[in-house]
C-alpha cells in the first residue's frame, strides 16, 4: 500500500518533466524561425521557455530562416526525456 503514493509522486514529476519537453520543443521552432520569433506572442513565449532551459553554454547556430536553434534548449528536451525514461523505469519496479 506504502508503494501508491510514491507511483504518484513518480507519475507527476514524469508528466512535468514531459511538460518540460515539450514546451522547450515549441521554443525551439518559434526560435528556429526568426519571423515567429519576433512577434510579441513569439518574443514572450522565448522569454518563458528560455526559464526552461539548462544553460549548457552552448552557441545558437544560425538558420536560413532568420532564427537560429538554440542547442541548450536540445539538450534540455535530451535530459528531460531521459529522465522521464529513468523515472517510469522507477516506477514499473515500484
């Protein structure tokens, strides 16, 4: 019985870490492309999904777009995944 509540916490941080992932996904294409990127709706979403991401120093790489892709917010989609992935492993065996 002791094992539910630790599912559930498990389950919730599954759902935010995949909340994360996608969220971070959508600000990697508004950023990729410069035009959604410059709108007021574009420009106060990246500042809500740039809160999201791990600052791995990495440099954003120019588009043909007139944006650029932002790798950092990559390897935060990276990470959040696998540790979701970790976390549902966790809790199969809890």
């Amino acid at each position: 019985m002791a094992s539910k509540p630790v599912r559930s916490a498990l389950t919730i941080v599954m759902d935010l870490l995949v909340l994360t992932a996608v969220c971070a996904t959508i600000g990697i294409v508004v950023r990729f492309f410069g035009v959604l990127a410059s709108t007021s709706i574009g420009e106060s979403y990246l500042r809500f999904a740039s809160a999201l991401r791990i600052p791995a120093g990495f440099k954003a790489v120019a588009t043909p777009y007139g944006g650029s892709f932002d790798v950092d917010a990559s390897v935060t989609v990276a990470f959040a995944l696998v540790a979701e992935w970790a976390l549902s492993v966790a809790r199969r065996r809890a």
